[in-house]
C-alpha cells in the first residue's frame, strides 16, 4: 500500500465545487447579469440567468422589477484564475486564448506555448503556483490546474515511463530513491503509476512547494535517511 499516496494529495475535485448564485430584482436579464458580475467580480459572460417572474402585471398595462435566478457557470475562483491569467499573456504581449475546460483547467494555447511551458514545465509551474496562492483562500478547495499546448498529457506520459524507470532501479538496486520536487498533480501521476508494485512503497515527503516523492524497495529492514536522489 503506497504510503501518502493518491489519498491527500487532492482534497476534492473542482467539479465538487458549488457555483455562486442568488435571487435578485432587476430591470431586465442584461442588468441583472451585469449586477451579478460586479458582485463576483467575473466577466458578464460567466453569468447565467434565470427569470422567476417577469414583473408584468395587469396585462402588462404597468410592470414593474422582474426577479431573476444569477448563477456563475462555474465557480468564481476558477473563472477569476482564467482571467488572472489571460490579463498577464496580454500584459506579456503573448500570442495565447485562454479558456477553462469543463474539469476547470486553466487551458492555455497559442504560438508562445513554448514560451509560457518553460523548460520542464517551470514557467508553468510557477503560474500556477502564483495563481493558486492569490485565489485559493483555503487548503481544502481544490488546486486550480494549469495546461498549455496538450503539455499536461506530454507531462503525464513522462512521469509514468519516469516512475516505472525508477521503480525498477529501486527493486534492482534495494535503495530509496528520492525525485525532484514536484507538484500535487505529478507527484499523484507517481502514486498512481506505481501504487499496483508489490515490490515498492511510495511517500510523498517535504513541504510545498519542494514537496517531493520517495520510492522505497519493500521490505527493507532500514529505510535510508538519505535517498538518493534521481534526476530528470
């Protein structure tokens, strides 16, 4: 059984995540969506409206204030990573959409892919790291995820042939081996990789954001103090 494991890594996912919404009085459905995204700080787009009662009265011969259902069509700290984001590819005169996917990932492409990747993802990385410390107030609410150009499945290609790699090092050699600090997300992609090895234990050890993964041979009468470290 892999020890911290899948289990912790990710509290919940983003889909378990209610929307905002509220009733409000409005003069029409425009309004009402405007109202709605000064409220949550969101763009006018993000808003979804439902009408309750149209206010009309008497025929219609006097009206007054319809009342309205608003609701984000997804949840606000996602919406205003997105846009977070996308202001600083503008700021950064970089050629990238940016968009949110239905599972809430921040998806970023363009022709400066490359640029926003970084070498081994660390440009990325560190968005994603500033995005989530500005917007998730609180360690239970899912890590907002960032992909640029299909890099996340690149990425999740190489961990896997990476974390196979290392476990037959470690079965081979009976050694702890220690990876490179990595984020929630790959360091899960390890865990899950290898959590079906009989031969290996695996731990997720450290303090984010240098949070790194250990690979044990199981059964091993002494875990060293100090694994050795694989790069990659």
């Amino acid at each position: 059984m892999n020890k911290g494991g899948n289990g912790g890594e990710i509290a919940m996912e983003a889909g378990e995540m209610a929307v905002e919404s509220m009733n409000l009085e409005a003069s029409n459905v425009d309004a009402a969506r405007a109202q709605a995204a000064e409220l949550w700080k969101v763009s006018a787009d993000d808003i979804e409206v439902t009408v309750l009662d149209d206010g009309k009265r008497f025929f219609g011969l006097l009206g007054g204030k319809m009342k309205l259902r608003v609701s984000t069509k997804m949840p606000i700290m996602f919406l205003q990573a997105r846009d977070f984001a996308d202001s600083i590819m503008k700021q950064s005169d970089l050629d990238l959409c940016t968009c949110l996917g239905e599972d809430c990932t921040v998806n970023l492409d363009g022709d400066d892919s490359a640029i926003v990747i970084g070498r081994h993802g660390e440009t990325l990385k560190a968005l994603e790291f500033l995005t989530n410390l500005i917007y998730r107030s609180d360690q239970m609410m899912p890590k907002i995820r960032f992909d640029c150009g299909g890099y996340r499945v690149r990425r999740e290609e190489s961990l896997i042939r990476l974390a196979e790699s290392v476990a037959r090092e470690v079965v081979h050699k009976r050694t702890a081996i220690s990876l490179e600090p990595m984020s929630s997300w790959e360091r899960r992609i390890i865990h899950l990789a290898l959590q079906g090895n009989s031969d290996i234990s695996t731990s997720s050890e450290g303090e984010e954001p240098m949070r790194k993964i250990v690979v044990y041979p199981r059964g091993s009468s002494e875990k060293r103090r100090h694994p050795r470290r694989r790069r990659f």
